[in-house]
C-alpha cells in the first residue's frame, strides 16, 4: 500500500488529514503560530498500534468509566504530536531538540485540539517555544518545545 491509497483509507475511517504545508515567514523571537486537528477514534487506534500503549482508559469505555476521567481520553503523547506537526511547517529544516509537557485536562475523541506557539527564546539558530494546546478555550496542555532550525 503506498501514502496515498493509507491517506484514502485514513480519511475514509474518519481521519482528519491535515495537508502539510512550510510557512515562508521571518521567524524571530515573538512570531505565533498554530494548528489545529479533530482528533478521531482511528487516531487513537493507530496511535496505540504504533505507540503500542493499549492501556484500557484510551480503548475499554467500561474500565474507562470507573476513573476519575469518566470515559475514555486520548493518549497525551498523540495530544502533543500535534506540536511536532506545528513545528515542522516553520521554514527550513526543523530537528526537535528537546520538550517539556504538562497535561492539564483530558482530550476525548471528536475533540478538535487546537495547537498554538509563540517563539520566546533564539540563541543561534536554536529557538525555545511556548507551546499551548487547547480544546476550546480549555488548555490541556502547556509546555514548551526547543527545536534547531537550518
């Protein structure tokens, strides 16, 4: 199977595929920006299957009801790949360096998790970024990415 025809098959289980696309902005110290993305029941599933992490509070609803969450959520780490994604579209090559995650709130399937940065630190070409992740006006995650950029 090659990208196109898993891409088709993605989108056809509900995926919401984000077409990817590099900003030619000047980025410096203080340039926002953002990405957003419906989170999906195949996200999470492919998400465990690649993660391997089946933990029951992501996939069993009846064991998912009987914590503190009420029902299943969305792994954390698949909350923030979407950063990963965020940080790829500035110009140029984008390696993330370093990261640092506090999750504040659960996300559930159908939520659309909203990605915003801000560049708050440049030391060459390294840059430390702000990064917030929100479901509506909730932030359920905050934290901050370092990344090299040439």
């Amino acid at each position: 199977m090659d990208f196109s025809e898993l891409m088709n098959l993605y989108k056809k289980l509900g995926g919401d595929f984000i077409e990817f696309k590099k900003t030619s902005a000047q980025i410096d110290v203080g340039f926002k920006f953002s990405l957003s993305k419906k989170i999906s029941e195949v996200d999470v599933q492919l998400f465990g299957l690649i993660s391997g992490d089946l933990n029951p509070i992501h996939f069993d609803e009846n064991f998912a009801k009987k914590t503190k969450f009420a029902g299943r959520v969305v792994h954390g780490m698949l909350t923030t790949s979407l950063v990963s994604n965020a940080v790829a579209t500035l110009p140029g090559i984008v390696v993330l360096l370093e990261t640092s995650f506090n999750y504040l709130a659960p996300v559930r399937i159908g939520d659309i998790v909203r990605v915003e940065c801000e560049i708050v630190e440049k030391e060459k070409n390294r840059y430390k970024i702000r990064v917030e992740c929100k479901v509506g006006d909730k932030k359920v995650v905050g934290g901050w990415v370092r990344i090299l950029l040439w």
